[in-house]
C-alpha cells in the first residue's frame, strides 16, 4: 500500500511513504458444507486481518454479510462465488454467510487473525 504525500501520484518528485500490511499471528482453516438455507461461514472478528474463501464445488455460492443472503433471484442478493472461485478480503471483519440455490457446496476457509 503506497500513499502519496504533497504532489501528484507517480510523480517522480512526490514523497511516498510505504505503508506495510499488519502480520498475521495466528490463522484457521476450515471447511463448511452451504445449502439451500443461510449458513455461517465465518463469525465476524475485529482481530481478523484476512478471510480466503475457495468455492470447492460445482455451483455458485452466494455470499453475503447476514443471515438474509439470497440466491441472485432473491430479495438480498450476495455476491456471486463461482465454482472452484476464490473470495479474498483483508478489510472486512464482519461474519459471512453462504447459500446456494441447489444442493451443497463445500468451501475452504482460511483466516488470518492478530
């Protein structure tokens, strides 16, 4: 992460002050099995500094930030996790939840934590 102080950014005479990530002291991995009903993928965490989410099987899954997520056809939407997809994020720190429209998906989740 770069932030540009003064001038224009990639200007070759502005300052860049270099911003590195937090390490990760600690991390989980899991696997949780989603249906055709809301499912807890992970519980929100103010100590998290990262969530991978790997869609392991052959329909989309659905992602969303409460236990409200829908299919795309739905009244809550979430955001469409295709097959063998990935769903990376180091900003987010809230749960997630996980549908799909037919039978069950199971997803891979890696989180890394202060």
């Amino acid at each position: 992460m770069e932030r540009y102080l003064g001038q224009t950014p990639g200007s070759p005479t502005a300052p860049v002050v270099v911003i590195a990530p937090k390490k990760a002291s600690s991390a989980s991995y899991t696997r949780i099995t989603i249906g055709t009903t809301p499912t807890l993928i992970s519980r929100g965490n103010d100590k998290r500094l990262n969530i991978a989410i790997v869609n392991g099987g052959a329909n989309t899954v659905y992602v969303g930030s409460d236990a409200r997520v829908t299919i795309n056809s739905g009244n809550n939407p979430g955001y469409e996790l295709l097959s063998q997809g990935t769903l990376d994020n180091d900003t987010y720190i809230g749960p997630l939840y996980g549908i799909v429209a037919a039978a069950t998906v199971t997803v891979s989740v890696w989180e890394e934590f202060e």
